[in-house]
C-alpha cells in the first residue's frame, strides 16, 4: 500500500525557501506532515480539477454556444458554475472516501473487495435507523445540528466498519492463500447477500425498503446555509454539502495522522509489502488486517450516512453506482494508493457534476451519458495507465 505523498520540490523558484534549515526543521513538525501538507494537497487537487474542467467547459461553450434553441451555453456556465464546482467537491469528497476502503483493502491483501459497495449501503441503512430511533424518543428538531450529525455519522461508521470485520473474518480470512480469483467471487457474494438481507429487514420492520430520512423536513436540512453570490448571479450553498465537506477532511486528516504517524499504521504498512516478513518481525498479522478492513469499512459507512444526509432517499441498492463510480476513483488514482483514492475521488466528483450540468443542454445526449463517459474514463485509464494517476508500476519477482 503506497502512503506516498507528493513532497515540494527543492528546486527552482522555491530552493532558498525549502532549503533553509528553518524550513527543513517546520516540515519535520507535526503539523506541517499531518495538517497543513494534506490540507494543501487537498487544495490543490480541488482547485486543479475545477481549473481544468472549467477551461474544458468554457471550450464545449465556445465550439458548441447554442445547443438548444434559445439556450446560450456560455450564460448557462456563467450562472451554473459555481453550483457545479460545490456540488463536485460534495460528491468527489464521498466517492473519495468509499475509494479509500478499495484501496487500503486491496494495499493489505491484493484484492478488490467488491462487497465494499453495500459496506456504503449499510452505512446509509443505518443512518436511517439510527435518525428513525432518535426521532421516536422525542423528536429531532431539539437536537443541536452538529451533534445529530456527529452521532449519526459516528455510530454508523463503526456498524459499519464491524460489519467489514466479521465479513472479513467469515468470508474472506479462510481464502487467503486461494487464488486471487476466490476470494473476489466471494465479495460479489456477500454483496448481494448483503443487499437481500437489508431489504428483507427493512420489510419486516417497517414494510418498505425506499427508506426516506426523517431530517428532509428539519429547517437546517431544507435551508441553504449561505448565499454566495457571482456577479448577478446567487449560489445558494446546501448545508449538507458544507457537512460533507467538513466531514470528509476531517476524516482524511485523521487517516492520514494514523497511516503515517502511529506504530499501528506503520505495521499496516509493513503488512502490506509483505505479510511473513511482518509476522516475523512481531507485528500481529490478523489483528493488523481486521484494524484494516474496520477502517476502511468505517469510511464506506461514514460516506454512506453523509450521502444519505444530502439525498433524503436511501434503498438497498443504493450503493451499486456509487461504488462502482468509487472503485474508478481507486483506479484512476492508483489503486492502493491513499493520495491517490482522494485525488481520484474529487476528479470522477468533479466530471460528473460538470456532465451533469453541461449535458442535459444537449438533446441528442442528456445526462444519461454522464455514467458512460465516467465509465470510459475507467476503460481508458487501464489500457493507457494501468496504474493510475499516482500509482507505481510494480514488478513481480518470478
């Protein structure tokens, strides 16, 4: 599993800088490593993805100004832009977080845990649940917003990452040393075991499984948290979105610190680059692999209840296009590849809700083709880039 990080170069412009020794002495500090270095490379993947599909937006407007009649496309981009730039970073920062239990997964043990997908569902299903029950002892409305959503994300997170545990311990501990192919039909699986066993709950219990959220009626949800305004143009920014935001960094700081910063995460590190070497030298292989599998399921579980958050509207199906569109981020940004899971994140969020916004002025096309092309991108990166944006070609010894 690749912790790498994109370091700043000691070169150039920026060499007197980076090469004094009060430099060098702050980015050894911990702030600097767990703080404001992923903070700034966080920045920086926003501000590029947005950068970059702006010009590519603003060409399409160019080459195409009227695709519809009485439809500029340049007026449309002016007043849509900032909205799609929030929605992307929203969305990006989800898919971001499900990416990352593909990847620490697949950094442990070489394979891609596709029942990760219902992990997210279970996550949403749970937030649900827990709202629902919340709401039966009194009401939500006397709740503080933060700490409603601190609890739900919270509880939901850990379920979820227990959930991944016990899968891990029944379905996949005993496969180890199958072939890679075993292990990766037994996750497609569990995901629709997975799947069946929440609808036949849901049924039970309250006789529907479209699960709508009881908060899609709380002031705080309905109302927009600020209004930013453009020119003559105002952007009404959701409060969900500004929840995820806030949520998902937080996170990221919080698993970046443990990767990089504590003996846990250094042994998971040492398991991923080889297990019997690892176990020889003392570090609890099992117990390191199960801490792996409850983070990652704890992220899957933590983006499933902050989508369930924004949407209102949650079913046992709801995790299929999200992870599949999460596991393309892993992909895009090099599958086991922690920076790369955030950067690929925030691209496929990114293109997706420019498509989104771009598209439905083209007749012949439409926002149906937004998943196509998501898709194609996938396709593309592994023929062209098997490894990712930052992944690294690893050669194995025969």
């Amino acid at each position: 599993m690749s912790t790498d990080t994109l370091m700043p170069e000691r070169s150039g412009l920026l060499s007197p800088i980076t090469s004094s020794p009060t430099w060098i002495r702050f980015s050894h500090t911990a702030l600097y490593r767990y703080v404001i270095f992923p903070l700034g490379q966080i920045f920086v993947f926003v501000v590029g993805a947005a950068l970059l599909l702006t010009v590519i937006s603003y060409v399409i407007a160019f080459l195409f100004p009227e695709p519809r009649e009485n439809i500029n496309l340049v007026t449309q981009l002016n007043r849509q832009l900032p909205g799609m730039i929030i929605s992307g970073i929203s969305i990006g920062f989800v898919y971001a977080m499900i990416a990352l239990g593909y990847t620490l997964v697949y950094g442990v043990l070489k394979f891609i845990n596709f029942a990760h997908s219902e992990i997210f569902m279970v996550g949403s299903v749970s937030a649900f649940a827990i709202l629902s029950f919340i709401g039966s002892l009194g009401g939500l409305e006397g709740w503080n917003p933060i700490l409603l959503v601190v609890v739900t994300v919270a509880l939901s997170a850990v379920l979820s990452g227990l959930l991944a545990v016990g899968i891990e311990r029944v379905a996949y501990k005993p496969l180890r040393r199958a072939p890679r192919l075993v292990p990766l039909i037994t996750a497609i699986g569990i995901s629709y075991i997975l799947q069946d066993v929440v609808r036949a709950i849901a049924s039970l219990t309250i006789n529907d499984f479209n699960l709508t959220y009881p908060t899609r009626d709380l002031d705080w949800i309905r109302n927009p948290i600020l209004t930013l305004t453009f020119g003559e143009y105002d952007v009404r920014v959701r409060t969900t979105s500004v929840i995820i935001i806030i949520a998902a960094i937080i996170m990221l700081l919080a698993l970046n610190y443990f990767v990089n910063g504590t003996k846990s995460g250094r042994g998971i590190r040492a398991i991923s680059m080889d297990q019997t070497t690892a176990g020889l030298m003392g570090i609890p292989v099992n117990l390191m692999i199960s801490l792996t599998f409850f983070i990652g399921g704890a992220f899957g579980g933590a983006a499933g209840a902050l989508f369930g958050l924004n949407v209102g509207n949650v079913t046992p199906y709801i995790g299929f296009f999200p992870g599949l569109k999460a596991f393309t981020a892993a992909v895009l940004g090099g599958i086991g590849n922690i920076t790369g899971a955030l950067l690929g994140g925030i691209l496929i969020g990114m293109i997706e809700s420019f498509l989104n916004g771009i598209l439905v002025y083209f007749p012949a096309v439409g926002i149906r083709y937004t998943d196509i092309i998501t898709f194609g991108i996938l396709i593309a990166v592994l023929i062209f880039r098997p490894s990712g944006l930052l992944g690294e070609r690893v050669d194995e010894k025969v």
